[in-house]
C-alpha cells in the first residue's frame, strides 16, 4: 500500500501528542512543533554535555581530550545525585589491566556472549558490541587515574569474574575520579541548569543547541559541533516508572538519580521526533526493603544466602534457587503473594554476614546504621527476629507450619548434599541456631533499561533509522544494550563507555 513520506516537524507533533494520549508525559498540544532557532546566543561551546554522571563527565572528558571545548550542564547542584554515584559501583568489562593482574582470562567475545543471553536475546547487538569492545580501555581509565579500586569479583550471569568493585561499594569513588579528571582539563560544569529543549535547524538539518533554565533565568546556549544526552533514564520519577512497567507499579522501592526522571528522554522525542525502544524494561532487583512510602535501602541478601539463608514467599515457602541471578528472581518475585519474599536466616548467619561487612553494606543506598537496624527490629515491620521459627514467623505474619516444614525440608537438603527442589548447587549450613532473622524485601528499582535509539556511533536516529546530525546519546538515556534484563555492572559500565565513546565520536563532528 501507498504511504506518503512524513516530514520531521509532522512526525514531532504527531510523536508528541501520542505520548500525551499516552499519559507518559506532561507535553502540551501547544509545545509539539519544533521551535525556532534563536537569533542569538547567551553562550557557545563545541560540544554541549546534558548530564553530569559517568556518561556525561567520560563524553566532557574524550572531547576535551579530541581539543573541544565541552559544556556540561546539569540539573542538580552537584555531580553526586546521578543515577551513577548511588549505584553498586560494579563496572562490568573484559579485558582489564585489574583482571590480568589477577590473573584473570576474560574476552571480549565472552561478555558479548553471556549478556546476549542474559538479556534474553533482546539486546541490540550493534550497541552491545560497542560496549564490550571499549568497556575494558573506559574502565582502564579510570583505573589509571587513580579509582578506589577493591577487586574484581565474580557475580550471577557472569560466566568469568568481571564486577570490578571500588573500595565504597557504590558508584561515588568513579565520579570523584572523573570529576578529578575534568578539573584538571578545565571542563567548564554548570549545576543547577535544567536544559529545557534542543533546537533543530530545519535548514541546516541538525541540532544547533540547547535552551536552559538556570536559577530561574533562561539562556540559549549554541553547540558548534554537537550536543550529547547523557540525561539518564526515568528511575526517578515513580509516576512515569509505573506507567511504563506496569509488573512491577505501586509497590517496591525506587531509587534514581534526581535527574532520572525521563525528560530527556521525552525532550527528544518532542524536540527531534526521536523513537523510543525498550521501555518496558527496567532493572529492577528483588532486595527493595521499603520502610517508608516507595522508599527505603535494600538488602543485599547474596552476602547472606552462601551463608546458607534461604529466601521464603509470604506463604512461608521457598520458591526458587537462591543463588539465581538478582535480576532473573525478581521476574519470579513480582508471580508471588504480595510481591514480597522473605530472606531466612539463623544467628550464625546474621552475625557472620556483620563481622565481614557492617549494617551499612548490608543493608545501603542509604545505608542504615547497626543502631538503625535494630530500631526496624523492634517496629517489626521489615526486619523480624524471634528465639524460634514458630515466634518469628508470626511476627511476620508468615504461616508458622510452613515456614517450620520448609526450614526442615532444607537443612534435609543440606544433610543430603543436593536440594532437590530447585537444584541450588552450594548448601553450606543448616538453619537451626537461633535466634532466627527475617528480612522482608520487595521490588527495588534503581535503572531502567529502556531510551533512545542510537547507531554503533551514538548518534541518535530518527524514526527512519536516519541519523539525527548533531545530536548524541550515552548511558542510560539510550535504550537496547541490555536486553530485556539487567546483569549486574553493565549499566554502571556501559554508562562509562558509552560516554566514552560518543564523546570521541561527537568530537569528530
């Protein structure tokens, strides 16, 4: 059939008013045609940066280094509110200066392979190619520029150890690192500038530059060469994350970057006519404990579990392998009563778990104190402790019988050597010391894997698959690298070289 070719200013406004039907965002009938380039400009760079978190400081950093003036401009006050700096801090790579140290025989094509599958297939393989040909130079970077550096650890869906971990197990020792770097390149950073449009030039067929908003004044500033998105996802905004994964809504901790909140995203759909892809897929962990209303810390429940914990539904029964992959058990948590599941714990396993890591690594982002730990010990409501089963299963409010049978059951499987219900393959303890410990947790939101699409060079394309001249992407503002599910350290990683790579490729023009 016949289809008559659409222009950009009608795809935008038709984009535009599908979202608003949509209710995924607050665009306006009136703000759906592109608006005009200004005649003058408050301030010009060659490359403007939106965002400051690891993808934005690596693409200021790579332009710099290409002999381009960068211009970051960044929401928040400061570099620290980014989805990057409360992360876990694990960088995902193959191939590190840090793996061969310790002796660790990783490949390219070994990363490539274990988050295609990890992701179900649903990977983009242009974007993950991209990643985990540059993620080991990006990271060796850092590293060379003097990162906190821990170890590289081995995680879940990771075939090789490749978690590369630094000394605050979170995201912060990187972007003090990178803003280091920036500081000693004389990167120019505006906080609290919310850029509120990209300008296109229907003549010039390119971004020319970007409106801002800076402590309640507006400014146009021009973009010589290009602009770059590094704007982050939408963790942020617990009303767009819940219109979007609708599994996962009205429930579960959420935590992002204050300026996570999808407006970059949609800036560009509105301003450029740019597609998104993915956006039904977020990463989003089964280790939420939410103590006050979608917020709250998480547990991290796998320093527990090769203690020997196991993890119970509200029935009081187990329902899974404990040792699955944090992101693969919650797809299994969101099938169970409530959405809430329960880590299992004997006094052995608690106080081993405290003398190896304190309260505040156990249980983070934010962090709570051993003082604080034991205040939700006696409200009762997310953290449980009784001197038997029978006790603590009633103060969760968990069937007692069957919390008793399955704990049984278990420390069978351990006698035995084989749990021959879910095939979990380490049975290190039985529980049966007490006092007992439950850990109520839930959904934990903290990226979402859905964006912009980009081509093998970061630049955004158009609903044609045509680029968008003069416009960029990195990190989590881009959507397809990850599949359908998240693995751990590869949004931190790809956040790194992503902006790595299109800040040299922006710099080429």
């Amino acid at each position: 059939m016949f289809q008559k070719k659409i222009d950009r200013r009608t795809f935008i406004k038709t984009a535009a008013v599908g979202t608003v039907a949509a209710g995924t965002s607050s665009i306006l009938i009136k703000d759906v045609n592109a608006a005009p380039v200004p005649k003058k400009w408050d301030k010009t760079a060659d490359i403007i940066i939106i965002g400051a978190g690891a993808a934005g400081l690596m693409a200021a950093i790579q332009a710099t280094a290409a002999g381009k003036k960068a211009l970051i401009l960044e929401k928040a006050g400061n570099a620290f509110h980014s989805s990057s700096t409360i992360s876990g801090g694990y960088f995902a790579a193959a191939g590190t200066k840090a793996q061969k140290a310790a002796g660790i025989n990783d490949s390219v094509e070994k990363m490539y392979t274990d988050i295609l599958r990890f992701g179900g297939f649903m990977n983009y393989p242009h974007l993950l190619r991209l990643f985990c040909e540059n993620a080991a130079e990006a990271y060796d970077f850092v590293y060379d520029n003097g990162l906190a550096f821990l170890r590289v650890e081995p995680t879940g869906g990771h075939n090789t150890p490749r978690a590369h971990r630094s000394k605050s197990f979170t995201g912060r020792d990187y972007i003090e690192t990178l803003l280091k770097v920036s500081q000693d390149k004389k990167i120019e950073i505006l906080y609290n500038s919310n850029v509120e449009r990209l300008y296109y030039d229907e003549k010039l067929e390119k971004v020319v530059g970007v409106a801002v908003k800076s402590k309640g004044k507006k400014s146009n500033v021009k973009a010589n060469t290009a602009v770059i998105l590094a704007t982050g996802g939408f963790s942020g905004n617990v009303r767009k994350l819940d219109n979007w994964i609708p599994a996962y809504a009205g429930t579960g901790v959420v935590i992002g970057g204050s300026g996570s909140d999808g407006e970059g995203i949609m800036m560009s759909v509105r301003d450029v006519g740019t597609p998104t892809t993915h956006m039904q897929y977020s990463a989003t962990y089964p280790m939420g404990i939410e103590s006050g209303k979608r917020s709250g810390p998480m547990a991290r429940y796998y320093f527990w579990t090769p203690r020997g914990a196991i993890i119970v539904n509200q029935e009081g029964k187990r329902y899974i392998d404990e040792l699955t992959p944090a992101t693969k058990m919650t797809l299994e948590l969101a099938k169970q009563p409530g959405k809430v599941h329960y880590v299992v714990l004997d006094s052995e396993m608690w106080e081993g778990a405290l003398k190896q890591y304190d309260a505040g690594v156990l249980f983070c982002l934010p962090s709570l104190s051993m003082d604080r730990v034991n205040e939700e010990l006696k409200k009762e409501k997310v953290l449980f402790k009784a001197d038997n089963l029978e006790a603590v299963a009633k103060k969760a409010k968990i069937d007692p019988k069957n919390l008793a049978e399955t704990v049984s059951k278990y420390n069978q499987f351990v006698d035995d050597k084989k749990d021959a219900e879910f095939g979990r393959k380490t049975l290190p303890a039985k529980l049966q010391k007490g006092p007992y410990y439950l850990v109520k947790m839930t959904f934990w939101t903290c990226l979402t894997l859905g964006g912009i699409r980009a081509n093998d060079k970061l630049q955004v394309l158009d609903s044609s698959d045509n680029v968008v001249k003069g416009l960029y992407a990195a990190g989590e503002a881009v959507g397809g690298v990850h599949g359908d599910t998240y693995l751990f350290g590869c949004a931190f990683g790809w956040a790194h070289t992503s902006g790595w790579v299109a800040g040299k490729n922006a710099a080429k023009g």
